[in-house]
C-alpha cells in the first residue's frame, strides 16, 4: 500500500509535466529559499502521549511550470529541507520532562496546480506528492527524578523509547497543502503556504517481537518562501 501510494503520485507528478500539448506551454524555472516553523508529533502505537513539538525549517526551493491549462498553472517543485523533528512527551504522572530532537534532511517532490494571476497579483494554490527524509542525528533531553519510581507511573508502563536509537535512517511519507503566492514582474515571488506531512516509514523497528508497532513522524509546516525566475516563457502582456 505504501508502495503503490508513492507510486501512484509520481506518476500523477510525470503526468502533469507530460500533457503540455493539451494546454498553453510554459518554460519558467523559479528557484529560491524558504523558511518556517513544524509542528511535530510522532504516530506511536502503543499510545505515548505528547505536545506538539516545535522547532525550524528551512531550506531550498526549485519549481518549474510547464503548462497552463484552461485557468490552472500546473507546476512541479522540488525541495531540499532541514528538519527537527521527534517528539515531545506530556507525562501528567510525574514531574518528569523528556524531548527527543531528531533532525533530518527531507526532499519532497511536489506537483503543484494554482489559479490566479500568473505575472502580477495573488495566485492561489495546492501542492501534493511524496517526500523522503535522511537521519542526520538525535538527542535526548530528560528532565525530573527520572527514576524507576516515576517510570512505573507512566500509563501502560511504555518507558522503553527512552533508551531506543533511531534504527530506521531513511523515511518516507506523504505530504500536501495549501498556499498563497503574490507574484511580481520584478521582485519574484513570495509564498505563504501551510502543509501537512504524514510519515509511512516508521523510525523504530516495527516487528511482532518489537514494542512499537507503530512510530513515524505525522508533521505540520507552516512556511513562507522566496522565489526568483530563472527562465522565463516570453509571452504577450495580455495573456492574463
């Protein structure tokens, strides 16, 4: 099913960069910068229970349109992302803390379509695709007596994670969202956009004889980015 989820939005990606015989052909390559903020939670089975954790991004941008079709500008992006990802756990039973940081770097491949005004306004648009992420490393940080006491209180008596490294180096996931981009003739194009990335790999192993059945990251991004044109397609002012 992962497989075939990944598959199935590349192809829709190769799609969307194929069929630029059916509509208006575009040749414009942006490439930029983007900065933002994620909101973390990792997807445990047996439940931990947690706060959204915070932390960073930023990274780099490439997109390029190939078509506009009727009023939809069809493009696809590629980015390279830092991440700090992990957990934050919210254990009630004790005075105890405990935040894991695991940092990534993360590549999505985007198919995005937009409407609006392509050289000069506000153009609303949708991003969707697979992303895949590299392990960089991870730390722990506890806080509290943290002791066998206060261990014995947490729910279910799920205190392994404490001590478990990230076995699984690569992840990989889906992710889509939604966004605002104000384009300029001359100062490029600046975007606002809130996404959500739902991790399919799971950083723990995953075995009858394993304690998690279940551990990947499910991730909202909030970010703004900014592009300038590379190439662009020459056509008439009046083509808006």
């Amino acid at each position: 099913m992962k497989k075939a989820i990944i598959s199935a939005l590349a192809a829709f990606m190769i799609g969307n960069a194929a069929h630029g015989q059916i509509g208006e052909a575009r040749n414009d390559l942006a490439i930029g910068i983007n900065g933002g903020y994620t909101l973390n939670r990792m997807m445990f089975n047996p439940t931990i229970q947690q706060n959204l954790k915070g932390a960073p991004t930023f990274g780099f941008t490439l997109r390029y349109t190939c078509e506009k079709y009727f009023k939809s500008l069809c493009s696809v992006q590629v980015e390279v992302n830092y991440a700090n990802l992990g957990w934050e756990e919210n254990i009630e039973t004790s005075n105890d803390t405990y935040k894991r940081d695991i940092s990534y770097i993360q590549i999505p491949f985007l198919a995005r379509m937009g409407w609006g005004y392509e050289e000069k306004g506000a153009l609303f648009y949708v991003v969707a695709g697979p992303q895949v992420g590299f392990y960089l490393g991870e730390k722990g940080h506890r806080g509290g007596l943290f002791n066998d006491s206060t261990l014995r209180l947490r729910p279910g008596q799920v205190n392994q994670q404490y001590d478990m490294p990230v076995k699984n180096k690569f992840e990989y996931g889906i992710t889509a969202g939604l966004g605002i981009e104000v384009n300029t003739r001359k100062a490029g194009h600046f975007l606002l956009e809130g996404r959500y990335y739902y991790g399919l790999s799971d950083i723990f192993g995953n075995g009858k004889s394993d304690v998690f059945g279940r551990s990947a990251n499910g991730t909202i991004i909030i970010k703004a980015s900014y592009l300038f044109d590379i190439i662009r397609t020459k056509r008439k002012p009046a083509a808006d």
